[in-house]
C-alpha cells in the first residue's frame, strides 16, 4: 500500500473515529473491497459470523478466501 493511502486512511481514521487516536498501520495488513451491490450480503455475513464460525475457524475461512482468489501469501506470516 502506498504511503499516501497509508496516511489519507489514518487522518480519515483519526478525524471520524476520535476514541481511535492511538490507531497505526501495523507491519501486516489486509484490505479488502466489495462491490455496493453485495453490501447486504456482507452485513448479514457478519450477523451471522459467530455462528459460521463455530463450523469453521477464521484462519481456516481466511486461508480458503485468500485460495479462491489466487492470492498470494505465505502462512509463516499469516497469524502471529
């Protein structure tokens, strides 16, 4: 990610969410989009999220999504 979109998403960050004024990019990171369209789909992915994840763990659905995608990554620095 470049170095402005670093620094336009933390002031945006810091001035919409004022309790948040101690948040800075970590070394590792994810962002992620979707289209306006699946915006309802994703919400009600996320009512439901606790309960999907008793059938199956986020790392394991993070690694599948990250599969499906043909997204590069190396599991030494996935989850430490």
């Amino acid at each position: 990610m470049s170095d402005r979109i670093f620094r336009a998403s933390s002031k945006w960050i810091h001035s919409e969410f004022p309790h948040l004024q101690k948040f800075r990019w970590q070394g590792g990171y994810g962002i992620f989009s979707i289209s306006k369209s699946l915006a309802p789909d994703v919400i009600d992915y996320f009512k439901k999220q606790r309960e999907l994840h008793k059938k199956q763990s986020f790392e394991d659905e993070y690694v599948s999504l990250l599969n499906l995608h043909g997204v590069y990554f190396d599991e030494r620095y996935l989850f430490y």
